[in-house]
C-alpha cells in the first residue's frame, strides 16, 4: 500500500476513502464534463487537469470534455476549448508545468457591479442566470471547479440555482491553495510544492547576506490568514541548510545562513522583544534574515493606511489586496533600525513558487483526488474532494456547506515548536506579556485549527 509520509501520521493512498471499493460499479453515461480554473495560480492546476482528463478518458472515452477559459469569465462569455483526442493522448505532458493552461480569473458571480463593471456581463443581467445559461446551452452535466474555497463554493451556489431553475448540474470541487487553509480539509493541492519552491528560492537569495554590513534580509512568503506556508517553507529550508556542505572557518556556516525569526499571522509579535534579540545576531553574525507572511498584521496595518486616508483596494470577494499593504516592507521599516541593519532587502518568493509545476507528493495526492473526484461524477454526487479532518481523514466527497476559508495554522505543532526552538525564538505564548499593545501585533481571528504537513511529504502528528 502506498503513502506519503515523512515519520508522521501517513496518508494512505489505497485506503481510507468514503467509497466502498467492494461494492459493484452502477455504469452511468455522462454526456458532457467540463473544467475550470479560478483564483490564484497553485502547484497544482496543470496536475489536476491532467489527471481528470486522463481519468475520464480511461473510464468514459466517449465523455465530452471541455474546459472553460479563464475561469468563470470563460463561463460567462461561452468561451471554452473542447478536449481533443490528441489532447486526450498527451495529457501527462501537463505534469511538467505550472499555472493554468487554461486560465484564471477572479469573478464572483453575486458581485453583479463587478462584473457589470468588467464587461463581463451586461447591465440588468444576473451573472448566476447568465452562468446557468450557458451551462444548459452547452449541456453540461457535471462541472469540475480548481480552486479555493471562494472557487468552488460560487460553483456550488451556482449549481443550487441551477437546481431551483430546474436543471440538475453536479459541481466537484478540487481544493486548490497554496496556503493549506480550508476548513475541514487537511491537505490542500499544491500547498508542499510551494513550501520545497520558497525554500529553494530562499537558498539562493540567503547569499545577499554577503553583499554588504549588516545585512537584514526580510522574506515574504505568501499566506493571507494562515501561516501554514511560511511556517512549511522556513522549516524546508532548515532541512535544507542542516544537509548542505558548510565552512565555517571561512564564515560559510549555519548561524550566519539560518532563518532567525518566522512571523505568522497567528502569533502575536512583541516587537520591542525581538528587535532586543536580534539586533544580538546582528552584532554577532553581521545578518539577520526572517520570514513573515504576507497577512502577518495586516488589520493592523490597514488601519494605519486609513487613519492616514490612504484607501486599500479590495478585489471582488472583498479580500484586502496584499500588494497594496506590503507587509515585508513595513515590518523591514520597524526593525531596521532597532537592530542597526545598513541596508535592508525584501525579497517575495509568492510567484516564483505559486507557478511551479506539482512535485512529487503533490501529484500523488492530486491523482489521489482526481480518481475520487470521477468516481463522484458518475455516482453524480457533488462536493470537494479531500482528506476530512474532522472524519477521521477519510478521503471524500465534502459537502459545500461545510467548506470555509481562513483556517488558522496550529502555533502549537510540534514541528513548529521544534523549528522555532532551533533558532532561538520564544514560541507565541512565551512572549512577553510587558510589553505595551502598539508594541505587539496581534494575530488575526482563530477558525478551525490545523496542525498541517511538516514540509512537502506528509502530515505532522496531530494530537487533541
């Protein structure tokens, strides 16, 4: 039996699915399946598109497949490509890339003044009914949705309002995000292969150490309110550094090369306390470098951008644009000069690790997903597919109801705990209390909470 696993709780491959694999197959004919991708671009949604073709092509060879462009703006225009025989043949090529070959976008079809200002629809028309119209027209009977939780539950409001309208659609979702925060899901499509990304981008850009004095090095790692990602990628890169070749009589060596702080929208930061400690690296090493995530007090900061009068965009869903927040830079202002840094460089690693193509595990885990995901369209049952944390993680079919964004990452994970140990910085709850509130940034709300997969093979164990 196959898994995935790294000396922790393991995934099995061949077991542990909401499907009784004894019970005979119902042979059902479905006309036409479609796809669509949508949201930010993950390590994934090559992968996942590959293996649902290749899957339906294996079991339903005479099953119209089409895919709409550029997401739900595809949908809406009836802009779409029908999967061809040659395109049937060769879609494990889709392995060995990233992003989306067929295309994102960000639309929320109940955002009707959105869309209405985009083009996408015409004023006094109903994105959902638009949406619905096209679907009817092209005759699709099960909809496959790649993306977040914002992704799959408008496809699943959709196929409600198809329902209400009279026409039975069944919408399956595939958990696409990079920042493993989808509640009850343990493991979101892409989330490994981004940590390894951000780790192997950091490995180089660590070097910039050397470029000068007192040298501070912020890295921002993507993760709008949940440090999994950042968490994941600093403890890959110390798995890295820990098996490289060093010289530490000649300055090449771990001190100098390690990730000093990791700052997580969670956590509660005592600013005044870690500038304390590391300004002591600074003077002893000639370096500092953190990783933060990219929502690491970002309530905090945008109230001081309005207080200021400075308006802070929002996209279609009403999340904060964090590009126009700039987290990195704001926390490299704050500690440069409480810790004596000469010059200060803030490098992202979002999209140089967001478009990479699935690594390993995670093409295990999304062929995983996909076999499920078809087996769920000819038993016409909807819902997103994934490990359930909250069932035993039995992979399965997860109604949309229970879906929800903005999981918080556990600070209590003994990976983490560990990681934080190693480099010398007090986990959350052993922070000074002294310190005054302008001193601190406070974490964001705590949703259902997870202790995620240590690194980019497998799950950490998970206690009460």
């Amino acid at each position: 039996m196959a898994t995935l696993n790294a000396n922790m709780v393991d995934i099995e491959l061949d077991a542990k699915t909401s499907e009784d694999k004894t019970a005979p197959r119902k042979p059902m004919e479905l006309g036409t399946v479609a796809f669509l991708t949508a949201g930010g671009l993950a390590p994934c949604l090559s992968s996942a598109l590959g293996y649902l073709i290749e899957s339906y092509s294996i079991r339903s060879p005479s099953t119209r497949l089409i895919c709409y462009k550029s997401g739900y703006k595809g949908l809406l225009a009836g802009d779409f490509i029908e999967v061809s025989p040659k395109m049937r043949a060769q879609c494990g090529t889709l392995q060995l890339h990233g992003g989306s070959p067929i295309g994102n976008s960000r639309v929320k079809l109940t955002n009707i003044k959105d869309c209405v200002k985009r083009g996408l629809v015409k004023e006094g028309q109903d994105p959902q009914q638009v949406a619905a119209d096209q679907l009817i027209k092209d005759g699709v009977q099960v909809l496959h949705t790649i993306g977040g939780d914002d992704t799959n539950l408008a496809a699943a409001a959709l196929a409600k309002f198809l329902k209400t309208n009279g026409y039975n659609m069944t919408v399956i979702g595939m958990p696409k995000t990079i920042d493993n925060d989808v509640v009850p899901i343990k493991q979101s499509l892409g989330a490994w292969t981004a940590a390894e990304k951000g780790a192997e981008f950091f490995a180089n850009v660590v070097s910039e150490s050397t470029a000068n004095p007192r040298m501070f090095i912020v890295h921002e790692v993507m993760g709008r309110d949940c440090g999994w990602l950042t968490a994941a990628t600093a403890n890959e890169y110390m798995k890295k550094l820990d098996n490289s070749d060093l010289l530490p009589e000649l300055f090449v060596d771990k001190q100098r090369l390690a990730v000093h702080a990791v700052y997580l929208p969670e956590m509660t930061i005592d600013i005044e306390a870690e500038s304390k400690r590391l300004k002591a690296i600074m003077d002893e090493y000639d370096c500092v470098n953190i990783f933060i995530s990219e929502g690491a007090g970002v309530q905090d900061i945008v109230k001081e951008l309005e207080a200021n009068g400075q308006e802070v965009p929002r996209d279609a869903f009403g999340h904060i644009k964090l590009d126009a927040v700039n987290v990195g830079k704001y926390f490299a202002e704050n500690f440069s000069a409480a810790i004596g840094a000469e010059k200060t460089l803030v490098q992202k690693s979002g999209y140089f690790a967001r478009a990479a193509p699935a690594n390993e595990a995670d093409r295990t885990l999304i062929r995983q997903c996909s076999m499920l995901a078809v087996d769920c369209a000819f038993r016409r049952e909807g819902g997103v597919m994934g490990h359930d944390e909250e069932n035993g993680d039995v992979l399965s079919a997860i109604a949309f109801e229970r879906i929800k964004g903005g999981k918080c990452f556990d600070l209590t994970t003994s990976w983490f705990e560990e990681l934080l140990k190693g480099i010398g910085q007090p986990s959350d709850s052993a922070q000074s209390e002294d310190a005054s509130p302008a001193e601190k940034t406070p974490s964001t709300r705590q949703s259902s909470k997870s202790k995620g997969g240590q690194g980019v093979i497998g799950f950490s164990s998970c206690e009460d």
